[in-house]
C-alpha cells in the first residue's frame, strides 16, 4: 500500500460550502451556547434533588415551583460575583486555564451523533479525535493549578493531571473492542454497526468494556468517589481554590458538562445511541427518504438517547450520594493494577468474539451462543485471573506497604 492509498483512509469527507458553514454557526450558537449550558443548569438543579432525596431533605424549593428558577439565580450569582484574583498570581493563565477545561468538554460534544444527521461533524476518525480533545483538560486544570501561585492549588493539580492521565489509559483501551469490531473509527460507523450486530454492551467483552469506560469516565469528570483533586479536607478545594465569580462558574460548567458528554459518548459506543431496542434497526428503518420519516425517526431516536443519558447521569449522582472517597493510593493502584491488565486481556476477549460472531457479516444463531458461551466464560477468568493476581501481591506485601505513614505510626 503507497502513501496515496493510505491518506485517502483519512481524507476531508466535510463539503465546505456556506451552508456547512450556517450550519456549524447554528450548532456553535443554538447548541454549545444555549442547549447545553441549559442541561447543566438543570442536571446540578438535579443532582441537588436527587441528593436531598437520598439525605431525607427537601433540596431547593424557593425560587420558581419546585425550585426550577434555582440555576437561573444561581447563574446570575456567577456572573456578577465580584472575581478576585490573587496579586502574584499569572493573570493571563489564570484567566485561560478555565477557558481550556471547558473548550475541552464543548469540543466533546462535536463528534456525538444523537440521531440520523443529528452529528455536526463526522471525521473518519471520530474517537481519535475525542482522545485529542480531551487530554487538554490535563493542561487546563495544570495550568489552574500553577498559574494561581498557592501550593494547595499546586498540589491539587498534580493529583488531578495524575489521576487524569492514569485513567485515561484505560478509557482509551476499553474503546478497542469497540473499533474492532465496527472497523471505524467514526462514532456514526459505530452506531450502524450496532443497528446489524446489537449493542456492544450485550457482549462479554463488550460489558467488560463498557464497566471498565464508565469508571474511567467517573475519574475523568472528578466525580465521587474519585474526586481526589478536589478534596476539600485535605487540599481545601484543590487546583480552583484561587478562583471565583465566574471563572469558578467555567470549571463548573466544564465539569458538569464532561459528565453529560461522558454519558453521551458511553451511550454511542456500548448502548446503541439512541435506539430502543438492542438487536433491531429501529426507527432507522422508518427512514424512507421523505422528510417526515426522518423527523418521525429523529424524534425517536433523540427521546431514546436522552433518556438513556439521563439513566448515565443519575447513576453518578447515586454514586456520590453513597460512596465515601478513595484513598489516593488505592485510586491510583485500581487504574494500574486492576483496570489496564483487563483492558489487555479484553482485547484478546473481543477479537475471540469478532473471529466467532462479526467475521461472518451477520447474526448467526449458533455463532452467537457459542461466542456468549465460549467468550463468557474466557472474559470471567480472566476477571477472576487479575482479582486473584492482586489479592496474592497484596497478601505478599508487608502491611501498609502501600501507605508508608500508616506504617511508620504503627512502628513497621
């Protein structure tokens, strides 16, 4: 294969004429500055329900019925809340840090089809693109960190980019499994292979997979119980502590924002998008060319995927409104020890599959139950093969190897 071969696998394929020019304005304007800004006003409104229901209170009820008008106040309260910046702090910095973080999580967003044509952009190379954008969060949040001239804000950021780049290896490896069996890397190509072969979390390595994103992502967004760099006993607020008004309102937003976008990616990648039912076409069936089935079928398809999302986000809230934090070693020892040999092994697992089940080019009865059985049982030892590889080095050990001044204190 030449050089020309190779670069035409990843050629433009985006016209650009004036009309993908409005429409990429209408996304910018109607999308990144209206709709989703509007989505994290009302999922923190949300979280704050949610929580009250878990800690028997009633949440936010003053403003609006049922508290509704909640985030709008408390938007305006950002925006007019006087910003203190620090003397020696680098001003430009601080000021720009915020401005990346949120970049990062909007810029998420571009590649995420919601429905049949509801995508602004559609690269060959969709999830690389992901990948790109959102290893400068890591920088943002550095830059917060360093720029604001307070050790805690310091230390809070290295924890943070520590922690980040420690997870996002395996939120990388665990989209593998994914790619290789659509044999793209376009979200929207995913998608369609889901449509023929059923949603990738219907799999044994495919569940695997999707376990293993959902808790990278959990430690992406910072969210409970992985919010180490935001640790308010230990660092007061970590790599923001220096920040107010609304340049505090931007990492707010980014952070809510990355858990919309997390849940949306997952959705896309292991649940289908936004179709109902796992092993069926529908609605894009209905599609027949004329612009009502394409409405009828969006409408559909947008409802699903919303909901689903919603399903995304409240998990989370329920996970931080019972789990207590980890502790920084056994959070980053989990992302090294446990998440990233599953992820190797589950490659092994998912081209098992692909050789049993997806080589053929269709859905085959016997293939399928010989791949959830054969491929079942290979996913669950391996499981068990790394629990068990960890108990025996754990158990190996000295006691309170890992945590030098619980040793120290105790004498060992």
């Amino acid at each position: 294969m030449d050089v020309g071969t190779a670069l035409i696998a990843q050629s433009h394929r985006v016209d650009l004429s004036p009309t993908t020019a409005i429409v990429w304005a209408l996304w910018l304007l109607v999308g990144f500055a209206g709709i989703f800004p509007g989505i994290v006003a009302y999922m923190v409104w949300l979280e704050r329900k949610v929580a009250a229901r878990f800690q028997d209170r009633i949440g936010p009820n003053r403003v609006g019925p049922f508290g509704l008008l909640q985030p709008i106040a408390d938007a305006i309260k950002l925006i007019v809340k006087e910003s203190i910046v620090p003397r020696p702090a680098d001003g430009l910095v601080h000021l720009l840090a915020p401005v990346i973080v949120l970049a990062s999580a909007f810029l998420t967003l571009a590649v995420v089809p919601f429905a049949v044509g509801l995508v602004p952009i559609d690269p060959p190379s969709g999830l690389v693109y992901l990948i790109a954008v959102s290893s400068l969060s890591p920088l943002g949040i550095f830059l917060a960190g360093w720029s604001s001239r307070n050790k805690y804000s310091l230390i809070g950021a290295m924890r943070a980019v520590a922690q980040l780049v420690s997870y996002e290896i395996p939120q990388v490896l665990a989209t593998i499994p994914v790619v290789l069996w659509a044999g793209s890397l376009s979200l929207v190509s995913i998608f369609d292979h889901q449509a023929k072969f059923g949603w990738n979390a219907f799999t044994p390595p495919g569940l695997l997979a999707f376990a293993i994103f959902l808790i990278a992502g959990v430690a992406e967004v910072n969210r409970t119980p992985f919010d180490i760099p935001e640790a308010e006993s230990e660092i007061i607020a970590g790599y923001h502590t220096e920040y107010s008004g609304m340049r505090f309102g931007l990492f707010f937003l980014a952070e809510y924002l990355g858990v919309f976008a997390i849940s949306c990616v997952a959705t896309v990648l292991f649940l289908g998008g936004g179709m109902p039912l796992p092993f069926s076409s529908f609605p894009v069936n209905l599609i027949d060319g004329s612009v009502g089935s394409y409405i009828l079928a969006d409408a559909i398809l947008l409802a699903v995927f919303l909901a689903k999302v919603l399903l995304f986000i409240f998990a989370m809230f329920w996970v931080r409104a019972t789990l207590p934090r980890m502790r920084i070693d056994r959070l980053m020892n989990f992302a090294w020890k446990y998440l990233v040999p599953l992820c190797v092994l589950n490659i092994l697992f998912a081209a098992a599959w692909f050789e049993v089940v997806v080589r053929p080019g269709r859905i085959e009865a016997g293939r399928w139950a010989v791949g959830m059985i054969g491929v079942g049982l290979l996913t669950a030892a391996g499981v068990q093969l790394v629990f068990w590889a960890n108990r025996k080095l754990a158990a190996a050990a000295p006691i309170d190897a890992d945590w030098p001044a619980v040793g120290a204190a105790r004498g060992g």
